[in-house]
C-alpha cells in the first residue's frame, strides 16, 4: 500500500490553471465563509471513558419525541426485534459488492430474496438490487425511458419536492427536459396531463400516495399516457402496498420509491433504501445489479450477477448509469423486514396507519381553524388548515414532547403510523385545543 505524496506547488498551480482559478481557496467558494476555518486546533486525546462521558452529554441535548405525527417521505414505524438481530450479524455488515460469485453466494441469495419480495410487492416482472434512495430511484427511472424518438418528462406537482429537484438535477446533465403539471385540490390536474402529452415525450412520474397525502388516479394517468405510447412511473409507499393495489394493477411500467419504512430507521436521514421494479420489457434498461438463479456443473441452486453493464465499472463516461455502490445491506432489512411481517403483517401495518390517520383527521376538522384542505381520499397523510402561525404551533407541541405536522403553505401536513394509538392523538387534540384556546 503506497504511502500519501502531497502535491508539489507546481503540480498544484497546473491543476488550478487548468481549472481556470487563480487560488485553492477558490475551489471552496461555495462554503459560506462563516463555516470555514483556517485551521484546526484540537484538544488532547482522551481516555475512552471521558470520550463516553463527553459524547454521552451532547447526546442528552437531543429531543427525542416518543409522540411523532410527521411523515413526508420518512415515517416511523414498528420494526420487530428480530430485523436488527439478522442484520447486525458481521458477515452481513462488512459484505463487500458481491463481484465474484463463487464466494458471495450468501450476499447474493439475500439480494435475489430482496428482489423477489420486492416484485412481489409491486406486481411487477424485475426488481434491482436497489439503488441509493427513492429520489434516485425516480431520476434513474426516468432515463429508463428515454429514447431516441422520445425524450423529456412531465412530472406531477404532487410529489414530493425532494423527488423533484433530485430529478430536475438528474436531466440538467443530460438535457432531458422536465415539465412541472400542476395540481387542482390536492392531486394532479388530468387535463394538463393531456394538454401536455405529445407522441415525443417519454416518461410520465406520479406519485401515489402523493405528498400531500392523496391518492392520486393513476389509473387514469396510464391509460392517457399509454395512448401517447407514454411511459409511466409511479412512486409509491411500499407500506401503501400492503393495502392498496400494485403499480401493475394502476398500469404503471415501473414502481419506484423509498424503501426506508421497510424495516429501516428514521436514522436522522439515512442510510435509506430506494427500490426500483419494472416490467419485463425494461429489464435491460434497469440500472444497477441484477442477481439471477441459476445452477452449477452439478446442477445445485446458485446465484450470479446478470445484465449488468460492466461498462458501469469501466467505461463510465459512456455509462447510461452510474449505479455501483452496494446497498446490500438496507435491502436485507427490508427484505427481512418483509418476511418477518408477512403479508398478513404488512397489510395489519397499512390498515393501523390508515386507520390512525382518518380518525385524527376526523379530531381535527372537527376543531376550529383545522379544516382538510383536500376532500379526497388519502392513506395515512392528509392536510389541515392552521388557525396560527404552523412553526409557532409546532414549537409550542415540541415543548409538550410531541413532534406536530409539517407546516405547509399555511397549513400541516399530518401522517399517522401504527405507533400513534388513539391515545396519542386524543392527547394531542387535547394539547391543540390549549395551545390554540379552542
């Protein structure tokens, strides 16, 4: 292993000349100079203990709410035990990309188990060994679909924003264009969506539950779409599923969404999991890995990588997809998140959220100022009005150790899993009607 050789001035004022700068420090203007430092002056090492101890103190600074009532593309959900009891085994934590087959059998069992769940969830014919998060699984989506007669996407207002400047950032580097369809009360305007498709464009992304909660008529959306020969992709709440129909039911030619409420904790952002399954007719547009079954010389069960690109690896200026890291381990979370449930289990979990979130809506509209913006249906988010100012009311909450909705426009959006018993939401209906002086 050679050692760290610091670049000579010389080699240093070739690379800035090459990049057009006059200083290093140019390289670093978009760090807001108030986060720079000029140097770093570090105290003496401490023992174990006093780094315990130390540690120990920042962390008690945390809040930490037992009564949480926000969703918006992350959620809180019951995780059986024996999910962290599997996957914190070390053979699975420190599993490398599974390049040769013949010593990664187990890392490549556990990816084609992932891959059968999730097509099984979807309803779709081919899953990937999944990619970085479910924005990423939206964008990748979309260069799917690209052709050489067909290019661009629409993009449905009503998903998540997230979502969406992930995908903008995506085509600005491909010149794919993207235009934005609005919303009309809380779900996406069908007649702009007809407006809009033409015979060249090539993909259409909704989401469903969309991010105000609602759900949307994806069914309509692909029969309109797939009458202009369009594609379309659905993101979707893989918890939803449990409960409401496939992507492959609504007629969508690829599923895609954050895997996060699959097992995986809030982890105060990640590492999260996005899935992407599609029909059998992308298969080979999928990026990322695909693990297949096969049999050996003595016709025993086994498993291989299949069509994955190598130029991926390579040649990766000429790559349709970049894809490589492996997220082996988020996917068998939620693949052991997903048999240790079952479908009977999934399906408790979806109807306990619904359920929790239709009778705190019912609380709220019932209160004065709190009134559902939406009149349609929805799974476990929806959106009230706010009779004051929404982060006001939401610091007020936190001091009562409840994390409130997410303010929105005025307003909040709500989300209820199967943690929030009535009892919470009874609690807190109590603490609004207070703080508001309802």
């Amino acid at each position: 292993m050679g050692s760290y050789v610091p670049a000579t001035s010389a080699e240093q004022q070739a690379m800035l000349s090459a990049l057009g700068l006059e200083s290093v420090e140019q390289l670093f203007d978009c760090v807001p100079p108030e986060v720079r430092i000029s140097e770093l002056n570090l105290p003496a090492g401490l023992s174990e203990m006093e780094v315990s101890r130390a540690v120990g103190k920042m962390a008690a600074a945390n809040r930490r709410f037992d009564s949480c009532f926000r969703g918006a593309g992350a959620y809180r959900h019951y995780i059986p035990s024996i999910v962290k009891t599997v996957t914190s085994k070390e053979e699975f934590v420190t599993a490398y990309t599974p390049y040769q087959a013949e010593i990664s059998q187990g890392v490549l069992q556990s990816i084609f188990e992932y891959q059968t769940q999730m097509c099984e969830l979807t309803g779709m014919d081919v899953s990937n060994a999944s990619v970085y998060d479910g924005a990423t699984a939206a964008a990748e989506a979309v260069f799917m679909c690209e052709e050489r007669r067909r290019s661009g996407v629409l993009v449905a207002e009503t998903a998540d924003p997230q979502v969406r400047e992930v995908i903008s950032t995506y085509c600005a580097s491909r010149g794919v264009s993207v235009t934005t369809l609005p919303q009309r009360g809380g779900a996406l305007d069908l007649d702009k969506l007809a407006e809009a498709l033409t015979e060249q464009t090539a993909s259409v992304y909704l989401q469903s539950p969309n991010y105000y909660g609602v759900l949307e008529d994806a069914a309509a959306v692909a029969e309109m779409a797939h009458a202009k020969g369009v594609k379309v992709i659905m993101g979707v709440n893989p918890i939803s599923l449990g409960l409401l129909k496939t992507p492959a039911e609504y007629g969508a030619d690829i599923a895609v969404g954050e895997g996060q409420p699959l097992g995986l904790p809030l982890g105060f952002g990640g590492p999260y999991l996005g899935f992407m399954t599609c029909r059998q007719a992308l298969m080979r547009r999928l990026p990322g890995r695909i693990v297949g079954q096969t049999t050996d010389s003595a016709g025993k069960r086994c498993f291989v990588l299949t069509l994955q690109a190598r130029e991926q690896h390579i040649r990766r200026e000429k790559a349709s997809s970049n894809i490589c890291s492996n997220e082996a381990l988020c996917a068998m979370t939620a693949s052991v998140y997903l048999a240790a449930m079952g479908p009977q289990g999934l399906r408790r979990a979806a109807e306990g959220s619904a359920a929790h979130a239709h009778y705190l809506a019912e609380k709220l509209n019932a209160l004065p100022g709190f009134a559902l913006r939406y009149r349609k249906p929805f799974f476990h988010e929806f959106v009230t009005e706010c009779p004051t100012e929404p982060t006001v009311l939401c610091a007020a909450l936190a001091e009562r150790g409840i994390l409130g909705g997410l303010p929105l426009d005025g307003g909040l959006l709500w989300c209820c899993t199967e943690l929030n018993d009535r009892g919470q939401i009874d609690e807190l209906v109590e603490v609004l009607k207070e703080v508001c002086a309802l």
